[in-house]
C-alpha cells in the first residue's frame, strides 16, 4: 500500500482504523527516525492538519501538567477526542514532578478517547523539537479534534517545540522574579493567552499587572520597528498604519511568531487543581481560535510550519546524506591526519567533504 514496506503498510491499515496501539508503534517509528519513517509520514499526512493544537509553555513546576490535565477533562466532557504530548523535562532534577505527572495523567489511562504520550528526550539527528512535532502531526492524523503540547520553557529547543501548536499559552507563576525571567527565557514573545496560575498564592495581580506591562512593551517595540519593516509587523495585507511608508518586504514575510493581528492578549488567573479560572482561559482559547480562523492567520501559521518542516527535513536528510556516507567517513579518516600534519585544516577537509556530495564546493 501506498508502497511502504508490508508491516509499515499494516500498521498504517491499523492507524487509520483508529487502534491506539497502532498509533503507539508509529510515534515509536518517527521518534527513532526508523528506517522509512518520513516515507510512512507522507503516507499518513496526506489529508493536511484538522485539529486543534493548544502548546502549553512555561517555567518547571509552573503547573502546567495541572492545568494540561483540567484542560483535557473539559474537553473530553464537551465530546472532544484529546492527544496530549508531554516532553519530558531535560533536567534530571524534576523527575519527581514528572512522576507526579503520570499519577495525575492515569486519571484518563482508562478513556479511549485521550492519548498520552510522554516524549523522551534523545539525541536525534533530526533534534527534539522536529520529532515532538511530527508526533504532533501523527496525532492530528489520527483524528483527535484536540491536542495539548505541554514543553517546559527554558531553552530554544522547548520553544520551538511550540511552534506544532496554532495557540500558545504560557503559564507562569507568581514566585519572585518568574514574570523577569520569563522575559529572559523569550516566553513573552510567543504566548498568545498568558496565565498567572497557583493564584491563590500571593502576589498573582502583581504578575498579572507586569506582563501586562511587559506585553505593551512588547507592542511598543513592534510600533517602533514599523518604518524598517511594515510587513513583518502587520502581515500580509494588512492596514498600513497611518502615516508611515509602505513597501519592502513581500506578502508572507511575516515571521511565524509574530504577534496576530488585531489580537489582544489575555492574561488571566487560574488555580489549576481546583479548576478556578478555567473557564475563563477555555474562552479565551475558543477566542483565540475564532480569530485565527477569522484574520487568516490559522493559514498563515499553518504555512509557516509547513515551510519550517521542509526546512528541518531537508537539513535533517542532508546530515543523514554527510554522516552515513561511506566515502565521507574514509575521506574524514585520511583528511585528519593530513590536518594532523598540517597539511589540511578543517575548512579545507570540509570543502573536500561538501565537493565530494554535491560535486562542487562552498563559495
Ligand atoms: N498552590 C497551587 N499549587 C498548584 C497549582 N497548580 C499546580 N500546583 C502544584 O504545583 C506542582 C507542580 O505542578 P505540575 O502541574 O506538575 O507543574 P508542571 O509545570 O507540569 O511541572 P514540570 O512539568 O515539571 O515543569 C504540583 O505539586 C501541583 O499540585 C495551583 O494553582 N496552586
Ligand atoms: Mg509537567
């Protein structure tokens, strides 16, 4: 079928009958970039992305397991078929906290309508973020009407992770200092929904009333660079402010985490564990839905994935190419010790290396 290899097609005839067990065996296949698992993702993402796909971002401990799990409840009572990926923390020193993780997450072990898929982290040539999103994809593929991406944000890695999802939601705590060094860690650049969770400790308004702040900052920053670049603030076709030159810059040049037109930010309390405050952010995600179906910028993220993907496939494929290839291994072997001698540096192995692949070097 569709020629992928016999057990690969039966488990695609097993995934597209919707055996959760299939889908198991093909977020195990991408994870560990199996051989014809691109092909195997072709196969099984041929009908485009359906479903909706909420990130959850913030820093350790933040609660967003919690909130991931509230969350997954209310929809799963509205009728909705939930996927969650959760990935994994890096730091060996949360462990409890993801144990704690599991506990709360066996709540739904026993639901056919809720997958959990804990995503380790691994060493991969495509790199974590790209395997967490097309396990994403696969999900989508599957027919879950919803999908909850829980990544902790401390690196660049767990926030590209966000970039699988259409809505961010970014939950911070009011611990001394989280609302600073979420500004450090890029978090105020990504979310679309910002939530102060535990706010049943103290200062929970004075967090609210700082990335309020930080968010007009932000707003303020995107004003100033208009002249330089109208487009990538305002997007493809939209209303050139008054005032200011237009021009430079073609229609999607937007960058996929700019902020979304005529959108303003909520910043909401919530205490996950009691459900206080969960209405108000499954509203201000359906909100958030409406408009990005609404303004066309659900297309325009839809894209920027897209065009992403083909990116990190295609350097994924290029570094598969290099580092499998047996002749690049002998002419490694021989050029190190030329280099050894001095008679080669690494650039010019490295030119050799790229001449032998494409057959021709870097300018
Ligand atoms: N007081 C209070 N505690 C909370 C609230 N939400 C979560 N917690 C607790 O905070 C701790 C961490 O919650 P998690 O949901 O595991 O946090 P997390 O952000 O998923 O943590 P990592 O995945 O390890 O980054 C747990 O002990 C929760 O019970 C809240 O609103 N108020
Ligand atoms: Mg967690």
């Amino acid at each position: 079928m569709d020629g992928l290899s016999p057990p690969q097609a039966g488990l695609l005839e097993r995934f597209r009958a919707g055996d959760p067990r299939a889908l198991s065996r093909a977020i195990s296949l991408v994870e560990d970039e199996r051989p014809g698992f691109q092909h195997f993702l072709h196969v099984a993402l041929s009908g485009g992305p359906s479903a909706r796909r909420l990130g959850l971002t913030g820093p350790p401990g933040a609660g967003k397991s919690t909130l991931v799990a509230a969350l997954a409840g209310a929809y799963r009572g509205a009728g909705e078929r939930v996927g969650v990926v959760a990935v994994d923390p890096t730091s060996p020193f949360t462990g409890g906290a993801l144990l704690g993780d599991r506990i709360r997450m066996n709540d739904f072990a026993t639901d056919p309508g809720t997958f959990i898929r804990s995503m380790a982290t691994r060493g991969s040539l495509g790199g974590l973020a790209t395997s967490s999103r097309e396990v994403v994809d696969l999900m989508d593929a599957f027919g879950f009407d919803r999908i909850l991406v829980e990544t902790v944000g401390v690196g660049q890695t767990e926030l590209e992770i966000t970039g699988a999802a259409d809505t961010v939601v970014v939950v911070l705590v009011p611990e001394s200092g989280d609302g600073i060094q979420a500004m450090k860690a890029g978090l105020m650049e990504i979310g679309d929904v910002f939530v102060v969770n535990k706010a049943d400790r103290a200062g929970a308004d004075r967090l609210v009333g700082e990335v309020r702040t930080a968010l007009h900052l932000r707003e303020g920053e995107a004003l100033r660079n208009v002249p330089a670049h109208p487009v990538a603030v305002f997007g493809s076709g939209g209303p050139a402010p008054a005032g200011r030159p237009t021009g430079g810059g073609a229609p999607g040049d937007a960058p996929p985490s700019a902020p979304a037109r005529g959108w303003e930010i909520p910043v909401l309390k919530t205490v996950a564990q009691t459900g206080e405050g969960l209405e108000l952010l499954l509203d201000a995600v359906a909100r958030h839905r409406a408009h990005l179906a609404d303004s066309g910028e659900l297309e325009a993220r839809r894209r920027a994935r897209a065009a992403r993907r083909v990116r990190d496939v295609v350097e994924r494929e290029l570094r598969r190419l290099a580092w499998d290839s047996g002749p690049v291994r002998d002419r490694l072997e021989t050029g190190l010790d030329r280099v050894g001698r001095g008679e080669a540096t690494p650039y010019s192995l490295a030119a050799e290396v790229v001449r032998d692949l494409l057959g021709s070097g870097p300018r």
